[in-house]
C-alpha cells in the first residue's frame, strides 16, 4: 500500500511539472527577428513565434511611423506576455499596440499554415502588410473596440525568404491585455489535421461528460435523496460548459456573435462553482463530519456564491481584477479538498481509493488550466481529457455503489417479502379471531390502531342463526364427530354470510353473529342462501348416515355499539346492543312459529322493496329494553319449504287474522286461522292463534297483551 501511494504521488509530482511547465521551442525570436532557416516545416513540425517581438506602444497600424522609428528607439517585448508590465504609462491592461515580427523562412514559394489563438481584446493580423485575419474590432477606446474571442486558422505563400508579421492589439475591456497567446506556424498537417483530432478528443470528452451528467441528473430525479449523482451531474456540466465556450472557443463556430462578457463572466464564474460542486459530491459519498467538516463546505458555497454575484453585476474590466482571488480560493479549497481526501483514504474507507486517484488526476488537469490561463498562455488546456478519465473512475465509483444498493435492496425485498409473506399469514390467522370487517368498522386508518377500549356506534343489520334440537343431534355423536360436524357445518354456511359483504362476530357453539353494513337486504339474501347449503348439505349426508339438521335464522336492524373489551394481555370484540338481543330472540321463535326465516319489521322496512321478499307479518313481540312491541314478519321460502307455497295462498287472511287478534276481536281472528288452516292443515303459526283466540274468549285476555 505505501509503495502505491508513493508511486501515484511521484506521478502527481511528475505530471505537474510536465504540463505546468513551459516548453520552449529550439528556436526562438531575437530583436523582432524569428530565424527558421534550414528547419524542416514539413509534416508534423511546428513553431511558437515567440521571444522578443518589436512593440510600438500607442500605435493601432500605423506602418509609416513604424518604418521611420529609428533602431536604436525600437523597444522589444516577450511574447506571449500580458503588457501590463511594462507598458509605458504604468500599471494597467488598457491600450493598444503594434507587434512586428520577422520571420526567416527555409523556402518560399510554398503554402504556410497558422493557427491564430485570439489576444486580449481584439487584434488583427497582417502578413507582409496584407490583412491575413483579426478578431474582434481593435480601436483606441473602449468604444469603438469590439472585443472578441475566437481561434481562427490562416495561410500564407511568401515571396521571399523574409516575411514580416504585424499583429496589433488593442484591449479597454480586461484587466490584462497584450499579446499573450503565440502564433503557432508550420504545415497543414501540424497546423490544421493536429487541431482537429484535438478538437475530435474534446468534442468526444464533451459528449461523454454531457452523457454522464444527465444520467446522474436522472438518477437524482428518480431518487431524490442520491444528491451525490445531482452535485456530479452539476460538476460534469459545468465542465462541459467551460469545455465549448473557453479553451478552443467551439461556441463561436455555432453561434458566432456570442458575447464575450458572458464567455469572461462564464470562465469567472464556473471556477470556483467546479470546485465547490466537487466538495458537495465529495461530501454526500463521506457525509460524517469527521470525513468533511460542515463549515467548509459551507464556506466554499458561500464563497462561490458571493464571488458569482460579484461577476454577474460587474463589468469584465471590473471582476478580471479579482482574478487573484478567485484563484486564490479556487486553489486553497483544491488543497483542503485534497486533504480531507487523504484523510479519508488513509483511514481506508469504502471507495475512498477511487476518490483519491481521481481527485489527483482533477488536480493535475485542473492546476495547469488554471496556472495555464493566468501566466503561462502556451500551455495547452488539459482538463477537459483528464476530467473524462476522473468521471471514468468515478463512474466506476457509483456503479460500485448502486450495485451495492441494488444487492441489498434485493436482499431487503426479499426479507420484505417473506416479512409480508409472514404478516399475511399472521393477519389471515387473526382474522379467524377477530374479523377485518369488525376492525374496518372503526375508521381507522390502520387496522392496527385499534386499541383496547376504541368503540363506534353504527346502524347495523343483525343476523343471528342456530340449529335447532343441536343438543340431541350431539348427543348421538361422539366429540370427534361432533367437532367434524359441526367445522363441517361452519364451512359451508360461514362463505356465505362473507359472500354477501357480511361478517362473523363471534360462534356460540353452533349458533353465529353475523354483521351487515350494507342494509338488509344482504342479510335476507344469506338467509335464503344459507338454507339452499344446509337443503344440499342434508341431501349428501344421507349417504353417511349423518342427521338432517334444520336451522333458525333471526335478522332485525338497529343501533350498535361495537368495541374492543378486554385487559393489557387479552381483548377481544363485544357488542353492546339490544339489537343483536333482539336479533336472537327472533332466530329462538323460528320453532316456535315454524318458520325458516323471522325478520322484524324495522329491518324489513329499511330494505330497498319490501315487496320483493315474500313475506307475511307473523306478530308483534314485546322487547323489555324498549318496553314496546316489535313487528316481525315470517320470509317465505319458496322450494326450500314444503308449504310455503301454502302460506303464500293464505298470506291475505292469515294477516287479516294477526290484526284482528291484535285489535281485541278474537272471534273475528278465529275465524281467519280456521279458514287457513283449511287451506294449510300444518300452518303451525296460525294453530297457535287459534289455540290463544279459543282461550282469549273463554278466559277474556291476560292483562298487557295489548298491542299499543
């Protein structure tokens, strides 16, 4: 490990020097005289025409005066430098000027290739007193110059041996002006075919860092908490941005009037935003304070921030002064970076060797644009090729992490499914207990949230069942039988009082509670159903000898109260109510009256047709609660009785009977059971009345019997 460290920081080392160091040419210019006699131009050979160059401070052109300064007044000038040196009026970058330079040549006669880089602000350029290019409008004010950035690529055919250059300069809008980028000369193969797979490797860089951010952007948006893959997507646009607008200055090609105040505002602006959304992203991966402290990454936002703002509402005259500072902060935010990135890979956390052989070769090309762009024009731009392989890294990087978070959100899901899988099969063994229908009656939002002592007050069907002479049919089975007799039974009548959007409260042995939410019609519906089960069940349990059962079915409607009783160990639901009393008390006089099906009349009148369910009213009962008399009426089932049809013959009489007993006229009523009983010999329903009309009017009738 320490032989590695030391390897990579010997490259560091080594790269730093390399391409933060200026390379000079063999050649170079001497007292305004360039001499490339006896040099090979051919194929890839190329040649900075820098060194000493002739400066005629003050003068935009003027060829006559140049030609009429004498030698010995001729002042010379390093190219390229910014002239704020020694200019002759002092410190500043305001002004203009004329360069001139005499270059030697090894022929003539052939075609020379230049690469011309754009100088602060505008210039043009002449060749042997001909106009070859200029960019932008040079003047000797600030209002007539026209500044202009723009790398433009020119050729030449000399006459002669001797070719003179003749570049003039003017800059009223930046900080530092002068001739500070060089002329490259040589052929078109080390001119222009060079240039374009330069250009080729940076637009490819470009494509890849656009690529890289809008997936991180993506990956941001569709999980808001990764702001990781949001500060990366920021880092790799802003690069791309300073990759197209600044360097080789690809903007101008598309659109060819854009503004160089914003292109400076841009170069200003994006520096120390690159380095601050770098520290974000740094921080979101080692997010401890002990990784990265707080205050310096707010620090930095703060910094980027107020540096912007000062950009953005300041000419490029103005903010390029503060270039000091920007680099400055730029530079002592790298280092701090870089040491909380050796910090974290010393203390070897996960993936911190990745972060820390990225953050180096950001370092290397980050520095040398920086140093590059500030005191050494020639060196050429490198942060754009090895930002493509710190992303290529880092990539590597969050795929690692993602494929992390993917394996472990596999592994979660599976344990959330077994988890859920689990609490299925807890909740569907609960609701064996305690039915969900019962829980949902609370409205809460959780089934959960049901607590010992919660209670709701409702309106509800009641729907009470039991077999009847149960206890003589258990009798004659053994216990085992009886516990598959009667799950046999609870299994067949059970789905459908669920099938019809009831729900079971509770068994009572053979006996069940059954609650309907819906209205009363459904209950009238499971009653119908659950005789057509019990008229099938009869009819296979024949062939194994089993008795065949008959059962009551009492349904009424009213006011409930349905809560959860019980201690800290132990609860369970109740029901509070007359109304499932009521309930059973009519499912107990189904014997009485010889009928499948009793339902009160105020569950009759709450469903939607009355009329649709054959019916006749049976009596009126008396309920102690209510300490008044409760109307029932008998449900008529066609096909599953062997009179009913009878009954449904009789109805209009047999109701003409109920009402007169009630009314007092016994004699009167007595007739009307006598003439159905003509009719239905086993109507056992009107046999008791015509039994209680005999005795009525012989003994006169018992006090409270009255109807009202």
């Amino acid at each position: 490990m320490k032989y590695r460290i030391s390897l990579v920081f010997l490259v560091f080392i080594a790269s730093v020097s390399f391409v933060c160091t200026e390379k000079k040419d063999i050649k170079i210019a001497k007292q305004g005289f360039f001499d490339l006699s006896g040099v090979d131009l051919s194929d890839f050979y190329k040649y900075k025409l820098e060194g000493e160059w002739e400066l005629y401070w003050n003068n935009l052109g003027d060829f006559e005066a140049i030609d009429n300064t004498p030698k010995d007044g001729i002042k010379y000038a390093e190219v390229p430098k910014s002239w704020n040196s020694y200019r002759p009026e002092g410190k500043g970058g305001d002004g203009y000027a004329t360069y001139r330079l005499t270059v030697r040549l090894p022929a003539y006669g052939i075609r020379y290739y230049l690469r011309i880089p754009p100088q602060t602000s505008a210039y043009r350029l002449y060749v042997n007193r001909k106009l070859l290019t200029h960019s932008g409008t040079v003047a000797e004010t600030k209002i007539g110059e026209e500044p202009k950035y723009k790398l433009l690529f020119s050729s030449f055919e000399p006459t002669s041996y001797d070719t003179e250059f003749i570049l003039v300069v003017s800059n009223f809008h930046h900080a530092r002006g002068g001739f500070r980028r060089s002329l490259e000369l040589g052929s078109r193969s080390a001119i222009q075919v060079e240039n374009i797979r330069f250009s080729a490797g940076e637009i490819f860089v470009f494509g890849a860092l656009i690529s890289m951010g809008l997936y991180q952007l993506t990956v941001f948006l569709l999980r808001r908490e990764e702001y990781g893959s949001l500060f990366f997507a920021i880092f790799c646009f802003l690069t791309s941005i300073r990759l197209v607008v600044l360097d080789n200055f690809y903007i101008m090609y598309v659109f060819p009037d854009f503004s160089w105040e914003l292109m400076q505002k841009i170069d200003y602006i994006s520096s120390p935003f690159l380095v601050t959304a770098f520290l974000s992203y740094f921080k979101s991966l080692y997010p401890n304070k002990s990784d990265v402290p707080n205050w310096l990454l707010i620090s930095s936002w703060v910094s980027s921030i107020l540096f912007g703002a000062f950009v953005l509402l300041t000419d490029a005259i103005v903010f390029s002064k503060a270039n000091f500072l920007s680099l400055t902060m730029v530079l002592l935010f790298c280092f701090s970076i870089l040491f909380y990135v050796i910090k974290v890979y010393r203390a070897k956390r996960k993936d911190s060797e990745l972060i820390f052989y990225g953050f180096l070769l950001l370092m290397i090309g980050g520095l040398n644009d920086l140093v590059a762009g500030n005191f050494m024009p020639n060196a050429p731009p490198l942060l754009g090729f090895f930002l493509f392989f710190f992303c290529l890294i880092q990539s590597v990087l969050l795929s690692r992490r993602n494929a992390r978070i993917y394996s472990s959100m596999e592994k979660l899901t599976e344990e959330v499914i077994e988890i859920n899988k689990r609490l299925e099969e807890s909740n569907l063994a609960y609701s064996k207990f305690v039915p969900l229908k019962f829980l949902e009656s609370f409205d809460k939002p959780k089934s959960i949230d049901v607590v010992r002592g919660d209670y709701v007050v409702r309106n509800m069907t009641v729907l009470s069942s039991d077999i009847r002479d149960f206890t003589s049919i258990s009798e004659a089975l053994s216990p085992s039988d009886n516990f598959l007799f009667l799950n046999d039974y609870l299994s067949r009548v059970g789905p459908v009082i669920r099938s019809n959007q009831g729900f079971i409260e509770k068994y009572i042995g053979d006996a069940i509670l059954a609650f309907f939410d819906k209205g009363p019609d459904s209950a009238i519906l499971t009653a119908i159903d659950m005789h057509k089960v019990i008229a099938l069940w009869n009819n296979s349990n024949r062939a194994e000898n089993y008795p065949e059962i008959q059962i009551g079915v009492g349904i009424h409607y009213g006011e409930l109260m349905l809560g959860v009783i019980g201690e800290e160990q132990r609860i369970e639901s109740a029901v509070l109510s007359d109304t499932a009393g009521i309930a059973n008390t009519l499912e107990s006089m189904t014997k009485k009256y010889g009928a499948k099906v009793i339902i009160s009349l105020d569950a009759l009148l709450e469903t939607k047709e009355p009329d649709s369910h054959p019916h006749r009213i049976l009596d009126f009962i008396k309920v102690p609660a209510k300490n008044k008399l409760v109307g029932i009426a008998e449900i008529l089932l066609e096909g599953l009785e062997d009179n009913a049809h009878l009954k449904i013959l009789s109805k209009v009489p047999f109701e003409r009977g109920v009402n007169a007993f009630w009314d007092g006229n016994f004699s009167e009523a007595l007739d009307e059971f006598n003439y159905v009983l003509n009719i239905n010999p086993t109507d056992k329903a009107s046999k008791l009345y015509r039994e209680k009309s005999i005795l009525y009017i012989q003994n006169g009738a018992p006090p409270g019997w009255e109807k009202g």
